[in-house]
C-alpha cells in the first residue's frame, strides 16, 4: 500500500505523452493497431514500471497468451505507481486509452462512470469462489478482477502479550476494546518499548483511508451512508464517528502511539521500539525471519460493531474505448485461468483469492502459517465505498483525520468532511450512470 517512488509533475506529463505517442502510431482505434497479415496488437498498462516481480508475472501470462493463438498479440507498457493514474487521465482525454489496464481496486467505480471501462463479457463462473474484494463490481456489472488481496492484521510478540497478561485472540474472538485498552495500558508501564502500539501515523494518501476506516467502521461510523451514496451526514460525522476521532486522538495524546510513527512500521517492530503494529500482510516475511514462532499475526480490534480490515487491491479490466475489444476479452478469459491465481499470490507473498488457490500454496493451505490472512480477508473485508465519489471521499477523509490528529475538534472536522462530501456529491449530480 505504501509507494515509495516519487515523481515529478514533469516526469509524469513525459510518461503519459510518451504513452500517447506510442497508442497514436498507425492506430486503427484506441490501444490496437492491426498489420499487414491481420494480426491486431493491443496494448496492455500496468502500474508495476517500478516492481520487477509482479511485472515479470505480468509479461508471462501476456507471453502464454501470445502463444496460444495468432490472431492478437498483447504488447505491455509499464509506469512507475507514481505516474499511472496520470497517464490514465491524459490518455483517456486525448481518447486514447490501452485495450487492458490494471486499476487500484477503490478507483474502479469512478473510472466506470468516467467512461474509462467496458463492463467483461466474461462468464461470471469463472470468478464463482473468489473473494468479493478482489471483484470489481458497480451496479451488477463486473468490470474487473484481481488475482490477489492483502489484509491489515495487528502484530505481536507471544513473549509480549504473556508478559502484559493479553490473551491471545483469535479470528472468532478478537479483543474487545476494553481488552485491548487494558493490555496496551500495561505495555505501556513496562517501560519495554518507546510504544506499545505503532499504527503508521506516518501513512499518507491512500494508506489513511485503508487503515483507518475499517477502524471507523468497527466503531460504527463510515465514510459515506452506503445505502445509496448519496450522502456522508451521519456517517462520517456520527456519534461512532466521533467515538472513533476520540479514541485516536487519545491513543496519541496518552503516549501509546506516536503521532507521527516511524517511517517504516516493520524495521521499528523487528528493532523493539514497537510492540504491537498494525500492518499488512506484506510485513509477514519480515518480522516471522526475525522473531519466528514468536510472532503472533491478530485480528483487528472489536470496537463494538464487529472487527473490520480493508479489502480490494490492484485488478485487471478493459477500456470502453478499445478498438479491439474483442481481442482484450479473449485476453481476459485467458488470464483468468486458474493457475494464474495460484502463480501471483504464490510468487508475491499475497493472499490467493479462492480456496482452490490458497489449498495449492503452502503458506497459505488450511494449516498454513499465513492462513489467517486468508480468514481475514475472507471474514473481515469492508471494500471502501463502492461510489464515483470515493476518490474525493478518500482525499476528504485524509484530511480531516490528519487534522483530528493535530488536536482538531472531531466533530467540527468531521461536520466539515460531511459537509464538503455531500457537496461534491451534488455537484456531480449524485454521480448518475
């Protein structure tokens, strides 16, 4: 969740007109070209420029493709994660978008509504057992699927917890708040860390929405009403949101987080100056190499509306505004086999999405060590609101708790948050299809 690449707004204008460049040259619509022997070229986008990995993975299932058949070859673009929404941006304006993108799972509802998006022609079976989060869909229409998820989890040292007299939780029984308070409260007067808890006050952008509305959510409150988003008043502004705004304000204010954490939640909790984190699934390699049958991976917090963790990372879909659009649903049908879903989670350390998938990698199998984040995001996973607006929505709220946490007043930030929602809301004419 957390990119540590920057780029200037001048790198990003070069990369999205060197994207155009290539997607104008002999063009016979948007994202395809087609030659001499009939063979149509289309081009597939993808955020990983600066992921070697998962882009790797990325050429291979494009690669298989290629060689399955004659009739469409898949050629792949990558940019930076920094540069990739705005080279999007600009080539959907110039209309001149990929036949195949990957999106960020929350964006997927404004890009639908943009225009940005052909819902799949794909027979829904294929994504039967899969979890809800890793499917894009708005208003009944699927336009995209991902192959992997990642889910937040508190971590912790056994030693620790033994220590401070903490229970143990379990997926089926969380820590309560007052559990949770308590053992914190006597980690605290150990005197054996800096914080007992690090909750990546750090974060910016799309890590304070991801990490902290699922916390809002347990406390009743949410970033938008969902029953139509339409609105934020009494969402974001009601009495479990200002529940929530108090309680991080104190947890801070008392000394068992720091309001501005380390810039690097995992290397803190493996050199001691931690004692619980909230994190990710991706900090599992880490922390298990240093503490190993120590470590203990929790569920969230029960604040008194059940535990909640975010859901949804990056998926694959199709632009509305592809030439070949026949040609990029084949490609899709293709990459959704099933040992595509076994290769990506497999090789990246991510949460496989079926239980086909998950009982075919060991970590992740029934028994496995890292199968709680399976059950997590199984169980648990709240998608952020699945509205147009959630891109305003996410930046308002980012705000708003960065502002809760400099001492702001919670209920006038929050009544601000609402306020400026609903706003942005109306202006766009409730965000019609």
């Amino acid at each position: 969740m957390k990119d540590n690449l920057r780029l200037s707004a001048a790198a990003v204008l070069a990369a999205a007109a060197l994207a155009l460049t290539a997607c104008a040259s002999e063009s016979s619509g948007s994202g395809s070209t087609t030659d001499d022997q009939g063979v149509t070229t289309l081009e597939l986008w993808t955020h990983n420029g600066g992921n070697k990995t998962e882009l790797d993975l990325n050429k291979r299932v494009v690669d298989d493709f290629n060689a399955s058949q004659t009739k469409f070859k898949v050629e792949v673009k990558s940019f930076p994660q920094a540069a990739y929404n705005d080279a999007v941006t600009a080539a959907a304006s110039a209309k001149k978008l990929p036949c195949v993108m990957d999106i960020d799972s929350p964006n997927v509802p404004n890009w639908a509504w943009a225009g940005y998006l052909e819902p799949l022609t794909l027979d829904e079976g294929l994504f039967a057992n899969q979890l809800p989060s890793t499917l894009g869909k708005v208003e009944d229409k699927l336009y995209s699927f991902g192959y992997y998820d990642v889910a937040l989890n508190l971590v912790a040292r056994k030693s620790v917890l033994e220590k401070a007299g903490m229970r143990i939780p379990t997926v089926d029984e969380p820590w309560t708040a007052e559990e949770f308070s308590a053992g914190i409260g006597k980690i605290k007067a150990s005197g054996d860390f800096k914080y007992p808890l690090d909750l990546g006050t750090s974060g910016t952008g799309e890590w304070i929405p991801y990490a902290y509305s699922p916390i809002l959510a347990s406390f009743g409150g949410d970033l938008i009403n969902r029953d139509g988003y339409t609105t934020a008043e009494g969402a974001i502004n009601g009495p479990g949101a200002i529940a929530y705004a108090r309680w991080f304000q104190k947890v801070v204010d008392d000394g068992y987080a720091a309001k501005k954490s380390g810039a690097d939640a995992t290397a803190d909790f493996v050199n001691g100056k931690t004692a619980i984190m909230w994190s990710g699934s991706w900090a599992a390699d880490a922390v298990t190499k240093k503490f190993g049958d120590d470590v203990a991976f929790l569920p969230p917090v029960d604040f008194g509306n059940g535990p909640k963790i975010g859901g949804g990372s990056w998926q694959w879909g199709v632009s509305s505004n592809c030439a070949a659009k026949d040609g990029a649903m084949e490609y899709m049908k293709f990459s959704a086999q099933p040992q595509y879903f076994v290769d990506y989670p497999k090789t990246l350390s991510l949460i496989p999405v079926t239980p086909e998938a998950a009982e075919q990698i060991p970590a992740y199998a029934p028994d496995g060590k890292y199968r709680i984040f399976y059950d997590l995001a199984s169980k648990y996973a709240l998608v952020r609101p699945v509205t147009p607006a959630y891109p305003f929505i996410s930046t308002t709220f980012a705000k708003a708790n960065s502002d809760i946490l400099s001492g702001g007043d919670p209920q006038t930030m929050l009544d601000k948050a609402a306020k400026d929602i609903d706003n942005n809301i109306k202006s766009n004419g409730n965000y019609q299809y």
